[in-house]
C-alpha cells in the first residue's frame, strides 16, 4: 500500500518477492544498487575488506568485487553514473569514530579512500546519497529527533580528511508497518538506507519498515529532502537495511537474515512514477479582483495548518533507543 505524507492513501504499490538470499556472504546486506541486469551489495560486517558481491536477478552471487582497504563499519553502497561504486563506511553504533569515510571502488576493484568529519560530535549513519555532481549526502540513523543531512564543505581529496556540514533535517513519524528487529514505533522512524533513482529525480530514504520517495524537481537535494514524501510499506523484513532503484524506476528492497537463514529481495514496479514531480505549467495564475476600497473591512489573515498527530512516548523512545544501537565489534 502507498502512504503520502499526511497519511492520505492513494493506489497499492505492495512490493513483491524478486529472489530469496541464501548466501552467508549477504546475510547482513546492508547496501544494494542496481544496473538493471545485475545488483551490487555489501555486507554489514567487519572482515578487514572490502567484498562488494555482484548478484543475479536470482539472487546468486556472480562476482565479488575486492579492494584493498580495512574498512571500519560500511553501512550503504550507491552506483554512481560513471560506473563506480560509492561505499558510506560511516556506522559508528558506540559514537567513538574521530572520523568517518566513503570509499570510491571500481570495478575492477580500484579504490580511493576520503575521510570525513561532523562538525558537530559522533554520529552513527546507514544511509548515503550521491548527487549527480558527485556530491554525497550522509544521512545519520536518530533513535531521538530527526535524521540529519551533512554534506562536505568541499571536494574531497584522497589522503585528506574534508570537514562535513549540516544542511538539513528529515523527520519521519512511526508507523504501523510490521517488521524489524524489535516491536517499537523506533524501529519504523530511524533511517537505515538511500538511494538515488537512475534519473536524479526522485530520492529514497528508507527505515526498518518503510521506503519513503522524495521528489526531486531541480536537482536540488537538500530542498527535496524538505518536501512531503510518498510513503511505502516494505513489512515483515527482519532488518530491513538496503535499498535501490533499477533503471526503469523499480524499487528494490533488502534485508539481513536476522534470526532466519536467508531474507528476501522485493520490488516495487514504477515506484519512482509515484514520486516524479509534474512537469511545471506555463499557465499563468489568475489575478485577484480589484479591492474595492469604499467598504472594504480590514483584512482577517486565516492559516490553515493540517499537521497529522503523532505521538511518540519520550519514556519509550528512551527504552528501546539502546535495543536499535546494535553492539557489533568492529575491526
């Protein structure tokens, strides 16, 4: 079922199974993309590599991508139009990392490594953007207050680490959606994943729970991250985490194992149509009578503000926030 912002139902886009994942290699998938023919993903873990892992439509492992690096905790996995796999090495589930990093990996297993730096203290982040500029958006993972959105303050530079700004704030309200690791509203509001549709038009954050589409009219990231999203249900994944466009617009959506051997891969066919702005009118907007100034009362200013009810207990935010920060070591 599609959800709009303001909890305004509109046509089913219920996603369907693509492939079941077996493979150990992928039963902490944490980042997906897509070429249309083959996905790309990445596990959650902590091996002293980096293992992109080349995926079917049948979900079997094709190729691995190797490189390198020792990396700290890669979380997200972006495929930029040039071919090159972006990595956001950027979990940081114990808030003790000085910096954070993204790794920029060829196919052919080339990697270049660029540090990063909050302005503003620790945080842990799963989910990574890629502008068509080759600009990256880093969005944190709150189990209190909303996401936020950093960006680096300039070009990145191998060998160098690149201050990041905060340029926005995303704030998503639980939902009822089923799944995740633990029964909590938490769980249907922390951000786990993005992803860029192959256009540049439409943004995708998603949650243990739900995906929620973004448009993106004039390539303006940060003010598209402002607008209402559509909102779709992605239920009953046990860790769901990854998330991508193909080409044509399908949403594609990921999950670890959890406590089962293996997790499912969906889609959503045209999800991307769902989100895509109207193209703009030309038609020019009708000018207002002329006041008449003989009788005229003064003017009375009517806001209408339609803000949907939330209400998320503090005192349980509190409890399961500790739950959701999962403790795995790190190399």
């Amino acid at each position: 079922m599609l959800v709009s912002a303001g909890s305004a139902f509109a046509d089913p886009a219920v996603p369907v199974p693509l492939c079941t994942v077996t493979d150990q290699r992928l039963e902490e998938l944490s980042g997906l993309a897509s070429d249309g023919d083959r996905l790309y993903a990445i596990n959650d873990s902590d091996n002293g590599g980096i293992a992109i892992q080349v995926v079917g439509r049948d979900c079997e492992v094709q190729d691995t991508i190797t490189a390198q690096v020792n990396p700290f905790d890669v979380e997200d996995l972006a495929l930029a139009p040039d071919g090159r796999l972006w990595l956001a090495d950027t979990g940081d589930n114990n808030r003790t990392r000085e910096t954070v990093a993204l790794h920029v990996v060829s196919k052919d297993g080339d990697a270049q490594l660029f540090r990063l730096t909050y302005p503003d203290g620790k945080h842990d982040a799963e989910a990574l953007l890629v502008d068509p500029q080759g600009i990256p958006y880093i969005i944190t993972k709150e189990t209190l207050g909303s996401a936020l959105v950093y960006r680096p303050t300039a070009p990145l530079v191998a060998g160098t680490t690149v201050p990041l700004e905060q340029v926005g704030k995303v704030s998503i309200a639980g939902t009822d959606t089923p799944g995740g690791p633990v029964k909590s509203p938490i769980v249907t509001r922390v951000v786990t994943g993005g992803a860029v549709s192959h256009d540049n038009k439409v943004i995708a954050l998603r949650t243990y729970t739900d995906a929620y589409l973004y448009p993106v009219p004039d390539g303006d990231f940060v003010k598209a991250l402002k607008s209402d999203p559509v909102r779709i249900p992605l239920p009953n994944e046990e860790q769901g985490e990854a998330i991508a466009f193909d080409p044509d617009g399908t949403l594609l959506s990921g999950s670890e194992f959890g406590k089962t051997t293996s997790s499912t891969i969906t889609t959503v066919a045209g999800a991307a149509a769902l989100a895509t702005p109207p193209p703009p009118t030309t038609t020019p907007a009708p000018q207002p009578p002329a006041a008449d100034t003989t009788s005229a009362a003064p003017a009375t200013k009517t806001t209408t503000e339609l803000w949907p009810a939330i209400g998320l207990g503090a005192a349980a935010l509190v409890l399961v926030a500790a739950f959701i920060r999962r403790s795995r070591r790190k190399a």
